[in-house]
C-alpha cells in the first residue's frame, strides 16, 4: 500500500484531500506545518493557516478519519526563504510572489523531505491543479477542472523529482463539489472561510506589515515622469507596484499611472496609461515541465499575474536560466518579481521570474 502525507492546513481543501485518498485506498499521515515568525502569530481565535486553532483543526480531521498526525516546526526555513525573500524583493523595488517561493522551497522541498523521512511515497495538498504522473516519461501539471480555483500559477516551479512523488487529488473537482464532500465525511470546518492570499500578512496589507516589521526598508524620494522631471515625493518604493493609479498624489490634467520603479534614483516613474503597456519581457529562474529544455521558439499561452487572463506569446531561448518572451498584443502592467508561466493547452510547459520589460 502507497503512503502518503497529506499536507494540512486545517481548512476545507486538505482535510477533503485526506480523506480522498484515504476512500482511494492509500496509507495517510497528516503533517501540518508551523510557518508564521513568532512575532506575526495571529490571536488563538483567529485561525488563520497554521495558526494553533488551525493545528487543532488539522488534528481533528486527522482523529475524524482515523490517520496519524505530526506538527513540523519549519519557523526557520520559512523565515529564511520565504520572508527574507519577500522582504528582499520588496527592496529590490519588485513585487514578490511568496506563495510561489513556499511552494519550491518548503511544501515541495522540507516537507517533502519530512515525508520521504517518513518512509511516504507521496506528498499530497489540496490545490486546485492536476499532476500526471509517467506521461511519455513526464511528470505533467496541468490546469484544475474549474478554471478559476486553478494554482498552476503557483506550482510552475516544481521539478520532475518534486511532481514524482506529488499527489493533487482535488484538480477534478469544483470548489463546490469540495465544499459538498466535507459536509458529507462530516467535517466541522466544511464551511471555514477561504484563506487569504498571502498566508503571513494580515488582512493582505502588505505596506503595513513591511513598515511594521521591517522599518527603513524604503526611503522617500522623487516621484518623476519619464523624462526625468520631478513631479512630487513619494513614500518608499514598497507603496507602489506597476500600473498603480490611485494614492501617487500627483493631478496632472490626465491619468497617470507608475510606470516603473527605479532602484537606483529610488524613484516612482509615472506617466500615461499607453506607458504601462510592454510587449516583451525577459524572464530568469525558468523552470520547465512538460519540456527538457527549450532549444528553439515556441508559441504558447502565457500569465503574468496569478489572476490574469492567457495571452497568446512567442517564447525564445536566451540561455538555461532566462528566456524572452514576445506577446501577440502588448500586456499591461509586467511586473518585475511576478512570475509568468507558460501554458500549452492545460498543460504547464513552465514558467519564471520577470526581470525585466520592454
Ligand atoms: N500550514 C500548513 N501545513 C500543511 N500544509 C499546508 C499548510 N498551509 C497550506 N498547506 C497545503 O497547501 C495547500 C494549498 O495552500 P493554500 O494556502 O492555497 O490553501 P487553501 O487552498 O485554502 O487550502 P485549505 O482549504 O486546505 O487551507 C493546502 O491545501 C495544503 O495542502
């Protein structure tokens, strides 16, 4: 019998993933993981993601269907590459995607070490995307069946190795039909809230937790056009991300929008909205899934921000870490530290991290 290690987060998505496969036949242990700093624990009752009530949670769907449950303790390596990570990007003058960092190097990576410690064959989590194992030699991740619960955004960066031992078992199923399953194996937390977007920042106010935990991060400078003229100041490069309109206080007579942040002025760069629209970017951190390697342009759908639309793209080798890529019709707002992840169909062909626009 294969065993598995069900991630769990104490929420609806992995206690329905547990009990999935348990009914599938396998040999299931929860193991729920402690992430948040010490100094960002939210109150008992608030049970967000690894909160001690989400534990609790996770330990008593576990009890319910009778497995075996483990708390890891993974406080540091969190901290050390997902926190530091967003904190640097930040800094950077970029806009950082954490989840995709958690997923690489700590659901995929630590706990898929813990898991394989244990003598699992798999790891399992309840998101919404498909992996496929063995498919002409491939290990395959494809789009979940209802479009717009679908993480591949997120998990583009998994490798062969990391998706062998992977199991998704909810990418077949609507939030819906999810939600129905944990009402009928009896779970209490069937109706508990959807977490939020990023598991360590309260209330998704990202400016707030930066200013709070890591003060000096930005400093004021000059707000500018595109031909280098000072318009007005701003409040530290971490308040502004590309295509913002609103809170830059500058009237013009017309809209304006950031344009770019530049490191080295420590400046916001406004202008008109046709400024925020770039038909190519470059790419680094590439990893690919359905493909080896890419030796020769290809055509492909491509994403540029968790919830945006496809956009039909050429991509084009420029070396084993960085590719270019070239859009049918120019893209608004490409944002350097957010991901792009390319598509065929359903199926991931791969993704990076963009670097740059043009
Ligand atoms: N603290 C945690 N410990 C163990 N696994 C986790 C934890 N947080 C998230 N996961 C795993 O990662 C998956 C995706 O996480 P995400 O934050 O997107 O949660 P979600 O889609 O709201 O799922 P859930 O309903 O299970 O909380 C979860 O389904 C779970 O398998």
């Amino acid at each position: 019998m294969d065993r598995v290690l069900v991630a769990m987060s104490g929420g609806v998505d992995s206690s329905v993933t547990a009990a999935l496969l348990k009914e599938q036949g396998y040999e299931v242990i929860g193991g729920t993981m402690e992430i948040f700093p010490d100094y960002e624990q939210p109150p008992l009752d608030e049970g967000g993601c690894c909160s001690l009530s989400s534990i609790e949670d996770a330990r008593r769907v576990a009890h319910h269907i009778g497995i075996r449950h483990y708390t890891f303790n993974l406080k540091k390596v969190f901290e050390e590459e997902v926190i530091n990570n967003f904190v640097n990007e930040y800094k950077n003058a970029r806009t950082p995607n954490p989840c995709v960092v958690c997923n690489n190097e700590i659901k995929f990576r630590s706990l898929l070490k813990k898991a394989l410690e244990l003598d699992a064959d798999y790891i399992a989590t309840g998101h919404y995307a498909i992996v496929e194992h063995n498919v002409n030699g491939k290990h395959l991740l494809k789009k979940a069946k209802d479009v717009d619960k679908d993480q591949t955004y997120m998990l583009y960066g998994l490798t062969q190795f990391q998706l062998s031992h992977t199991l998704m078992p909810l990418g077949n199923y609507t939030k819906q039909e999810v939600r129905q399953m944990a009402k009928d194996f009896g779970f209490r937390i069937h109706n508990k809230p959807e977490s939020q977007e990023i598991c360590f920042v309260p209330d998704n106010n990202y400016t707030r937790f930066l200013d709070e935990n890591y003060p000096g991060l930005g400093k004021p400078g000059p707000v500018m056009d595109t031909d280098g003229n000072i318009l007005g100041k701003h409040k530290g490069l971490h308040h502004y991300t590309i295509g913002q309109r609103r809170g830059l206080g500058i009237s013009l007579g017309y809209p304006v929008y950031v344009v770019k942040l530049d490191r080295e002025k420590n400046a916001v760069i406004i202008g008109p909205e046709e400024e925020v629209y770039s038909k190519s970017l470059i790419a680094n951190k590439v990893n690919w899934i359905s493909i080896d390697k890419l030796t020769e342009p290809i055509k492909v759908t491509a994403r540029i921000r968790y919830n945006s639309p496809e956009s039909h793209a050429k991509i084009y080798p420029v070396n084993d870490n960085e590719v270019k890529v070239v859009f049918d019709k120019k893209q608004r707002a490409v944002t350097p530290g957010q991901s792009v992840v390319f598509y065929d169909g359903k199926v991931v062909v791969g993704g990076g991290i963009i670097k740059e626009n043009f």
